[in-house]
C-alpha cells in the first residue's frame, strides 16, 4: 500500500454526492473522465490524501 491515496468526490448541485478512494491518481481520473460522460452534471474533484487519513 502507498502513502498517498486519491480521493475523487462528485458534487451535483453543491452538494457532495459520492466519495470514492482510489490507490493511483490515473485510477480517480479514468473514474472521473467515465462519470463525466453519463452524468455531465456532476463535477468531479480529485485529491491526494495521506493514507493514514483513511485507515488507522
């Protein structure tokens, strides 16, 4: 397991909607960018989190 992990939140009307975690920052976009093309309302934000955030 790394250090880092991605965190990749979809907001619909300024609210969040969904928070997904994911090991690799090419793993959140490729999420983000599938996403994006069935529900184009959604915005995506993508952000690099310690690990230990997440698990203790």
């Amino acid at each position: 397991m790394t250090e880092t992990m991605w965190r990749c939140d979809q907001v619909r009307a300024g609210q969040l909607y969904n928070r997904m975690m994911f090991d690799t920052r090419e793993e959140a976009e490729r999420f983000a960018r599938k996403m994006q093309q069935m529900e184009p309302d959604q915005m995506f934000s993508i952000e690099a989190i310690e690990a230990k955030q997440v698990w203790n």
